[in-house]
C-alpha cells in the first residue's frame, strides 16, 4: 500500500499502481470537474498517471493560471488534428 497525502493534509491508503485520478477521487476530490492535472511532490502530471510510492498531491483547477494553460494547450492539439 502507498501512503498519498492531498497537500491539504488529509491522507489515504492505495494500492501501487492507482492513477492520479483515483487518488483524488479517494481523497474526496473525484466529482471537482475544475480539476485538470495534478501536482505530485512538485512535479507537473497527468491525472492518467500511476503512482509508485507515497507521495504529496495538489490538484491543478482549470482557474489557475497553470490549469488554464494545460486546457489551451490541449485545445491547440484538438484543433490541429480537426484541421489535418
């Protein structure tokens, strides 16, 4: 089991191996559509990604500066396959 810890201060237990998202979700933030990438002991990650040991999670919300570049860089990918 791993110990992930919401930067908040409130914790839970996971099996190795559960994504970033399920992280959230276990930590009571699963139904926060705002949020759109995660911050893991400081680093920038995918919500897809999975976790390998106990780590510090910080949601990234679509209303911060960060979230709001991630959702336009996305955008710009979408755009340009529509386009190709």
């Amino acid at each position: 089991m791993i110990k992930v810890a919401l930067d908040q201060g409130v914790t839970t237990t996971l099996e190795p191996g559960a994504t970033v998202a399920q992280a959230l979700e276990a930590l009571g933030m699963g139904k926060d559509a705002q949020v759109v990438a995660a911050r893991i002991n400081g680093d920038l990650v995918d919500l897809s990604l999975p976790l390998a040991g106990d780590c510090t999670v910080a949601p990234v919300r679509l209303s911060s500066p960060e979230g709001l570049e991630i959702m336009r860089h996305s955008a710009a990918h979408l755009m340009a396959e529509a386009v190709r």
